[in-house]
C-alpha cells in the first residue's frame, strides 16, 4: 500500500508530509496538486509535471500538458497532439491523436481525423474512429454523439442505447444522467428512463453526480435529492443543499445550516453559519466567523478557532488559523503546522 501523503505549504513554497507529520518531500514548489491514484503535479518551468510520493519528476518528455494517471496510463500532449505516458515517464501510445481522453475499463476515447474512436493501452484501436464525439467507458457502457445525438455503445462498438439525447453522461453504478430540453434525468443500463428529464442544469453543480448513493437535484431555486433507482426522495425544499457524505447531507433552512439523512429528515437542526461535509466521522461547521468540526449525532468535537477548514481525510485536515496552515487529527491535536 502506497504512502499516504498531505500537501503543506512552508514560506509559499509546497511539499508533502505522511500522516505522522513527517516531512517526505521538501517545500520546494510554488504550485502542487494533491496526489491522486499515486501521483501529484507540481509546477516546474510553467508546466505541470507529474511527481511520484518519492518526489520523482517524470522528467523523460517536455510536454505541454500531462493529465492524471488513469489505469497508470496519462494522456500527454505535445504541441497540438495527444498520446501516453506510462508510470515511469515513456510514451507508450505515440502522440498521434487530436484529442484524448482517460482510460477506463480498459479503453481510452480518442479523436483522430475529426471523429472519436477507443484505443486499448497498447494504443490500438478497439473501436475505430466514427462518433462526433466520445466519453470515458463505465461499467462497459459510454456515451458517444452520432448526428448530434448522444446513445451509448457497449465494448465492442454496438450501439447499446440509441442516440436519442442532447447530452449523455458516463454511467454511476447502473445509472447514468442524460439530458432533454436542458433538464436532466436518469437512465438505466437498459435504456430506461429512470427519471424523466425535469431537473435544471447548473453551471458549477454536480448536476445529478451521486455522492453516497444520492445526487442533488435543483428545481425551481430548491434543493432536494433522488437516489439511484430515479427515486425523488427528498423533494427540492431547501435553500440549499451539499452532498451526502456518510448517511448526511448539508441543508440550509433560515439561512442556518444543519443536516439530514437520506429519510429527509433533519437530524442536525440548522444553526451553524455555514457547515461542509461529513468524512471520517466529521464535519466542518462555522460558529461565531471561526470553524470547528461536529460528530454525526451534531456535537461539537473540535472547538470553532479556525480561519478555514477542510474536510478530514484518512485521519488528517488541513485547517488555517492565523493565517498558517497546520494539520490536525480527529481530537483537535496539531500534527504538522506551517512555521
């Protein structure tokens, strides 16, 4: 099991620490991602470069851009083309194709000569180029426009669900959002209309992504969720909303914030200023302009003393307060903080 590392920030200069506060990889950059699937990006010579938890630059190639690793492939472009690297840095598909996108289930869309096909990992074509447009497999099912439609074809190519939507996205476990008249619903992996499409489209919302097991849906400026059957469990009655995180989810009635579980029913009352989402166990709730965290039955477990906080993960926030970042554990205690 790879280690796991937490960003920190030293004189506006980024590195990583491990969970027991030890620094692994010096402060040195000034712009570094978090790692994902075992990888960060940190800014070198204006590039985005991927870096391993050992502080290993893949420094083989110069490209222009390198995206995440995926099934431990990356797309990467040079100049105005598009191919992969692999977890040591080498190109393994050669840079050949006008757009690209991740791999998933073993397959990645890619666009060569205007129209979209998918590549297995050795960069031969399991489906050759023919889709106006193409997105990522999921649960052996993508969604692909042919004539300014969006169906879904399976693996080998066969459309599975006709083309009949303005927009298709890639499948949830067994559900997938599609989209009518700029309202969005839900479909099964038969071609199903789970839910018909009625719920708006919102620029910078998850638009019907499913967050332990439920997804916000927007409707007439009110928040509710449904589940993955298209069941509407919470009907939109609130001011606003955030994704469920562990049985809970963040509400906003009075302009107070509390939570409810996936009944609807509010078993935090509204009365925080503002609140997060619940990991670890925890979620992150303003009292007074300061944040601290609360358990899942609304006791406060770490006192409100901080500028700004974010959520715990596997066993760690990060939180600021006067202006230094610092790293605290699930009883408050500091593990790392900035000098």
């Amino acid at each position: 099991m790879k280690e796991l590392l937490f960003k920190i920030r030293e004189k506006g200069k980024f590195g990583f620490i491990n969970q027991h506060g030890e620094i692994v990889i010096e402060p040195q950059y000034f712009e570094a991602e978090d790692f994902y699937n075992g990888f960060s990006r940190v800014r070198l010579n204006d590039k985005l470069v991927p870096m391993d938890t050992m502080g290993r630059l893949l420094l083989k190639h110069v490209f222009k851009f390198v995206g995440y690793f995926e099934e431990d492939l990356a797309k990467a472009k040079l100049v105005n083309k598009w191919g992969y690297v692999n977890i040591r840095g080498d190109i393994q598909v050669p840079i050949q194709f006008d757009d690209a996108g991740d791999f998933s289930d073993g397959l990645a869309a890619v666009s060569l000569d205007g129209y979209y096909g998918y590549i297995k990992p050795t960069g031969v074509f399991e489906i050759e180029p023919q889709f106006d447009h193409a997105f990522e497999f999921r649960g052996a099912l993508a969604p692909v426009c042919i004539d300014e439609q969006f169906g879904y074809i399976d693996k080998k190519g066969n459309l599975a669900i006709q083309p009949s939507f303005e927009k298709a996205f890639p499948f949830q476990e067994g559900v997938a959002v599609i989209v009518r008249n700029d309202k969005w619903g839900l479909l099964n992996k038969k071609g199903d209309l789970l839910l018909e499409p009625q719920f708006d489209l919102v620029d910078d919302f998850t638009n019907g992504e499913f967050f332990d097991g439920m997804a916000i849906i927007i409707q007439d400026y009110k928040f509710g969720f449904v589940d993955q059957e298209g069941n509407i469990v919470v009907p939109p009655r609130f001011n606003f909303a955030g994704d469920f995180g562990e049985g809970l989810a963040l509400v906003e009635e009075n302009q107070h914030f509390g939570f409810i579980n996936k009944q609807g029913e509010l078993v935090i009352e509204p009365q925080f200023e503002d609140a997060g989402v619940f990991s670890d166990g925890l979620a992150q709730v303003k009292i007074d302009a300061n944040w601290g965290f609360v358990n899942t039955d609304g006791h406060i477990v770490i006192l409100p003393q901080f500028e700004t906080v974010f959520p715990f993960r596997n066993g760690l926030a990060l939180v600021e307060y006067q202006g230094h970042w610092a790293y605290i554990d699930r009883f408050g205690d500091i593990i790392w903080k900035e000098k």
